[in-house]
C-alpha cells in the first residue's frame, strides 16, 4: 500500500452561512466536530506529515486539533487568498517528496476505504495530478470537471466563472486530491489571480500539471454522499442524517437491535455488543459502552455511561455512571455523574442519583434523590427518600450500611452514617447516625383528635362520611 507522504486539510475558511459564534468545522456530528470527522477518516492513511490551514476562529480551531490530532501541524492563513494560496502556505516547510493529498476540513462523511482506493487508484495509473470527483443530480455551485475528447480531465471550471456548457457539467470537483509533491509544488508556484474572485484556486494546478505533460486524472466516486460539504444548518442536518444512518446501519450488521432507526441516535464513539436492544427515542453518546443482552429505552440518553449485561434503562437520562450487570433503571430516573450502579441493583420511577455508589442488588425503587452516598448490598431506600446532602454551603456525605431497610419518606440529613442490618422509621429526619441492627425513629409522636370533623366540618361530605361510620361529635 502506497501511503501519502503529506496530507493537508484546508479549514481556514469563515464559513459565513452557517451564522454560528462557531467554526463551521467545530459543530458536532455524532459526538465528533466537522473536523474530527475528517482526520479520523485520514488516520488510517498513515501520512508521514499532517497539516492544517486554518484562519476564522483560529484558536478554538488550534485548540480542538491539538486535543484530537496532537501530531498535526497548523499553518495560519491570515488573509483567505483561495485554496492555492492555502495550499502554497501550508507547503512551506513540508516534506518535498512522494505524494500529498489535499482535502477540506467541511466534508465529514468522507470514508478512510475511499481515501485509500483514490490513493491506490491514483497510484495504480501512475498519475501525477488526481482529482475525486462525482456526479451530482445539482451540481450548482460546485467545480466542473472539463474532460477532453479521450475522456481525461483537461481542467476544473469555478462554477463563477463558467459558460452555461460547463455549467451543464454534472460531475463537479470533491475538493479531494492527491498530487506527487514535486509536480504540485511546480505548479502551485505559477498560480494567478485571474479569475472572476481574484483568489488563487488549487484547481488550476490540474490544467497547469496537464500543460507540462504530465497525467492528470478524475477519479469518480459513485457514493456522492461521502463527499458532501457543510456550508449551512441545513447541510449539517443532512450530513447528520446520513451519518445517523450509517453508524445504526453498521451497529445492526454487528448483531444489534435496533427497533427504530430513524429515531436512533448512537455517536460514532460508542460501543455496543451484540444482543442489545434498543427501543425507539433513545439516544447513545460519547464514550457509551453497552454490554450484550442489555434493554435501552424507549426515550433514553445515555452519555458516557458503561451499561452492563442484560441491565434495562427505561425511559431515563444518564451521564458519566455505571450500571451494573442486570441492573434495572427507570422509568423516569435521573443517573447524573459519579454515579454507580452494582449488579443487580436498582433505581426506579423518578429516581434522581449522583456520585453515589449503590451496593449490589441494593433498590431506590421510588422518588428519591440520592447524592454524594455510599450505599451496601441489599439495601432498601423506601420511597421518597431524600439524601439531604448540602447545607446550603457545602455538600456532605451520607453512608448506608448493608441489608439496611430506610423507612419511606425518610430525611437522611448528611454527614450521617446508617449500620450495617439497621432500619428507619418512615417520615423521620436522621441527623444522627443509626447504630447497625437498630432502628432510628425521629418523627413526632401520632395524636388523633376525635370528632373534630363532625364538629369543624359539620354538613361537610367528610362529617356525613364520619357519620355514617358511626363517628360521634365526643371528643
Ligand atoms: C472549492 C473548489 C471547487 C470544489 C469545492 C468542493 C476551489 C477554487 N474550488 O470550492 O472546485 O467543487 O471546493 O467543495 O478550490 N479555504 C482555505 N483558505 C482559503 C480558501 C478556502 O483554507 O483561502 C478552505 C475552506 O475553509 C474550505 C476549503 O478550503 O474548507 C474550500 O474552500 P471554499 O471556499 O469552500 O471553496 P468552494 O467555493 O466550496
Ligand atoms: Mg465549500
């Protein structure tokens, strides 16, 4: 296999329609930026040297790159001059031998096989200038690919500056090429501003390669929606379509159900074994990973969360947690960071959890707010437990032991500690540690006022209920 010595990625651009404080090339697609799209595509070439233009937002730009391509090089293009201006700059102090390849930083659906089959094409027909290209059903505002009476590419035409023949042209230029460096740089050199925006345009080293009598080819692509470039909102959302549909595409192949995948969103991060099942409205982000035979959904999110086997997330929204083997969470919880379900365990209905471990096979079955705790195996939290973590300064700890059953509606007032086999009463406030095997009781004492009704509420539905029942007006 043929690897290109260097590989440029032009991004310098303002990306003005896209009306966003961002960089056109820094919006996200499936948990990856524009820009992270395209370099993951380029790992696999194993270039000897990348490096990118950049210029609109430069230091975001610089900063993201850095992040998730450490051993890029960024070249600054101060004023945009045209991509041969870009191209000219980010040469300087390149390698001079082999090949380059030459590529924008706005086309993320582009594929790591289809670079590689260019590279080898190219390659193969000992090409000195190769340009991918394809047809497209509207090809306004693209470059045209102009071919002579052989069928070989004779020059590239900006849409701007083209006569109505060449704007019937349907296949148009990706913006995609690979040169041999010493025949770029030759004509990259002898780039003019005659054109109708008074820029240099990389597509004219084609016809200038051509003149010196070297082979120049057009390589087409048949799959055009690899080389769509986002220019707009609109186009992000198409591109993300498209993506969305090829990351669930590639997740089924791999033995995973997937019952709706229109609805479906998994980022292109995330890893899922086979034999999960994943119910319509959910989505999978960041650095998900799920275990086989887990149940995901309807209407989950899961970001960074580590889901193992045959656990079930119905209908909740989890970050930066764990849940363990068989674990059951949902309908309705809210697993928010640090937290950390055992097997087995349990949050249910309108559960809300963070940075909390809860022990195995240990349940907050109903309505609970559980935060910054340490829970043991087989634990019950009765329904409406609050873990009353933060003074309104600080946040404090709470632990619950093993086997512990806390009462419903019970106050666990942090920092406090609840022993090993101990029980609460239900509706009392615990702001002392309970001692393991005892029940800590902390709740006023019940007093039943007799007759109040009939005599406060006389006529009321209530009185002529009580009545019926026998009740007098006696105290
Ligand atoms: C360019 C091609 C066109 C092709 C199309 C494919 C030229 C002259 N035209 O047109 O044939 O069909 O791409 O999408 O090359 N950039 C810089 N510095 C600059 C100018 C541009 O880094 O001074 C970058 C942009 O950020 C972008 C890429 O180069 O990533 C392409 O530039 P753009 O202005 O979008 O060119 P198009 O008009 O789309
Ligand atoms: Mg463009």
């Amino acid at each position: 296999m043929h690897n290109p010595e260097v590989v440029i990625v032009l991004a310098a651009g303002e990306g003005t329609r896209m009306k966003s404080a961002t960089s056109k090339v820094l919006h996200p697609i499936a948990g990856r930026t524009v820009l992270g799209h395209v370099l993951a595509a380029i790992k696999p070439l194993a270039a000897r040297e990348l490096r990118v233009v950049i210029g609109a937002h430069k230091d975001a730009v610089q900063a993201h790159i850095a992040e998730i391509s450490p051993e890029a090089l960024t070249v600054y293009q101060a004023e945009r001059n045209g991509t041969g201006h870009a191209v000219q700059l980010a040469l300087a102090g390149a390698a001079t031998t082999g090949s380059v390849l030459i590529l924008a930083g706005d086309t993320p659906l582009i594929t790591s096989e289809t670079l590689k089959e260019f590279v080898a094409v190219h390659y193969a027909n000992e090409s000195s200038a190769s340009v991918l290209t394809a047809d497209l059903p509207d090809p306004f505002g693209y470059g045209r690919i102009v071919r002579d009476d052989e069928g070989d590419i004779s020059r590239i035409v900006e849409e701007r500056d083209a006569d109505d023949e060449v704007k019937a042209i349907s296949e148009i230029n990706t913006g995609i090429y690979l040169f041999d460096n010493g025949a770029l740089r030759e004509a990259a050199a002898k780039l003019s501003k005659d054109n109708s925006q008074g820029e240099l345009y990389l597509t004219d080293v084609i016809a200038l390669i051509k003149e010196a009598g070297r082979v120049a080819l057009a390589i087409r692509t048949n799959d055009y929606s690899e080389v769509l470039g986002i220019n707009d909102r609109s186009q992000l959302a198409e591109c993300t379509a498209i993506m969305r549909d090829r990351i669930n595409d590639a997740v089924m192949k791999s033995g995973v159900t997937i019952v709706d995948p229109t609805t479906t969103w998994i980022d292109a991060d995330v890893k899922i074994e086979n034999d999960v099942i994943i119910h319509p409205g959910s989505l999978l982000a960041g650095t998900t990973i799920v275990a086989s035979g887990a149940v995901i959904g309807p209407r989950t999110s899961l970001t960074n969360v580590i889901v193992g086997e045959g656990a079930k997330v119905i209908e909740s929204t989890c970050t930066d947690s764990e849940i363990g083997a068989q674990a059951n969470v949902g309908p309705y919880s809210f697993l928010r960071p640090g937290t950390k379900l055992a097997a087995n365990s349990k949050a249910g209905a309108y559960v809300e959890i963070k940075n909390s471990s809860i022990g195995e096979g240990s349940k907050v079955p109903h309505l609970s707010y559980v935060g910054d705790a340490t829970i043991g195996s087989g634990t019950n939290i009765g329904a409406a437990t609050i873990f009353v973590n933060y003074d309104g300064v600080e946040k404090h700890q709470t632990t619950v032991g093993d086997s512990v059953r806390i009462g419903s509606d019970t106050m666990l007032v942090a920092p406090v500690t609840i022993g090993d086999g101990a029980y609460t009463a239900a509706g009392s406030i615990i702001t002392e540690d309970v001692p393991a095997g005892s029940i800590g009781v902390a709740r006023a004492k019940q007093r039943n006022v007799l007759g109040w009704v009939l005599r406060k509420r006389a006529g009321s539905s209530s009185a002529e209920a009580a009545k019926r029942a026998g009740a007098t007006e006696r105290e």
